[in-house]
C-alpha cells in the first residue's frame, strides 16, 4: 500500500473518513502544510506495535 498524502486544509473536511481508513484499511496518511510534511495517520494498532518495539513501554496517549 503507498503512503498517501494531504494537505491541511483537505484533511479538515476528511478527517473522519481518513481515520476510519486508517484504522480498518492500514492506510498511512502523510499531513502537509505549504507542502512540508507535518504529521502522520497511522493505525493505532501500528503505533502501539512501533511503540512495542522501541521499548518506550508507552502505549497510551
């Protein structure tokens, strides 16, 4: 699957639906402002798989 990106403005009225395909498709989302990456939407299930694997211990916001 290829990473996606969007600019801020866009995210905005898509943030629910970008979510969603985040969490049921594994889709990574890509955030840009002025077209500089900004930020990243990944699955929670990933981030906490990453989190695992750094050692952090953190997995709760």
């Amino acid at each position: 699957m290829s990473t996606e990106h969007i600019a801020t403005n866009d995210l905005r009225t898509q943030l629910g639906r970008r979510i969603d395909e985040a969490h049921f498709r594994g889709a990574h989302l890509v955030v840009e402002k002025n077209g500089e990456p900004r930020a990243v939407v990944v699955p929670y299930a990933w981030w906490q798989e990453k989190q695992a694997e750094a050692g952090s211990g953190h997995t709760a916001p």
